[in-house]
C-alpha cells in the first residue's frame, strides 16, 4: 500500500463514523500518532491517553455535529459539486453494481457520494487510475477540508481535515 494510499484510509476512518476504540487504537500506533502530531499538534493530548466515556462522547457529538444532524461540514460530494455528485454517485453505485467494488460493512450504508467511501475506493487503486479516480471524484476535497476546518474545533476532526490535504 502506497503513502497515499494509507493515508485516504486513515481519513475515510476518521470520516465514516463515530471514532471508536479500533479506530482510536490505530490513531495511537507509535509510529502513526507521531506522524498525526506533527499534522495536528492539538490532537497531542487525544493520542497519548486513554480516552474516557467522556472523550468518546465529545467526538460523537462533534460527529453529529459536523455530519449528521443539519451538518455543519457536510461530508458528501452534493454539498460541494451539484452538477457533478450525481456522477460521482453513479460511478460509485456502478462499481458496487457490477462486482468491481466491494465494500467492508461498516461502509455499506453510506451514501454513494460520501467522502469516507470515495476515498476507501480511491486507496484501493494504484498510480494511473488512483489518479484518474481523484480527479473525476474528489476534486472537492479541497473545500470539503476547507470547511471542516473552519467548523470544527475538536482536535479529531481538525486533523482529519489535515489529513485531506495531502490525500
């Protein structure tokens, strides 16, 4: 698995759902946390403890914020691209169609145009269709990240909008 690659699944972890104690674990590998620090120095104290209820509780809530209810920061191509979601939904629900694409249930329920599976489908790819894959699906990305930086003030969620930019 490419760089690129690793880090597109990282953030459609961080933007899919709620953060978890699997996900939370991967965040504080030693070698990923340090990497995360350098992106997001705030998200320092969330990656070197042990998260309580309460913890879990502040990143659903943002989540729900930012994505869910009236989303402040919505996560899907519509909310960025209104001519070219529909395609960029098409295209998806193709490769889910025919077999080229299959997805982990706990992607299966989002919508064909969500961040979070955009970029599952576009670190599955290699070189030339990678790039082919985040030109003609992801070129909103930019302001996605934009304004989930402006929205957000949980060091979770700031980082994953970091993270995005160098997707």
């Amino acid at each position: 698995m490419t760089p690129e690659a690793a880090v597109a699944q990282l953030a459609a972890s961080l933007l899919a759902y709620e953060v978890d104690a699997s996900i939370l674990a991967s965040l504080q590998q030693p070698e990923t946390a340090a990497i995360l620090k350098q992106i997001e120095p705030s998200s320092s104290a969330l990656l070197e403890r042990d998260w309580t209820s309460r913890d879990f509780e502040d990143a659903a809530v943002e989540f729900c914020r930012l994505f869910i209810l009236n989303p402040t920061a919505p996560a899907r191509a519509a909310a960025y691209e209104a001519k070219g979601s529909a395609q960029v939904a098409g295209r998806i629900q193709f490769m889910l169609d025919s077999g080229f694409l299959e997805l982990p249930e706990r992607y299966q329920s989002l919508a064909p145009d969500h961040v979070a599976l955009l970029l599952l489908v576009y670190s599955s790819l290699s070189d030339e269709d990678a790039i082919q894959f985040k030109a003609d699906n992801l070129a909103w990305l930019g302001q996605f990240s934009e304004r989930l930086e402006k929205e957000s003030d949980h060091a979770i969620y700031l980082l994953a909008a970091k993270i995005l930019r160098v997707v």
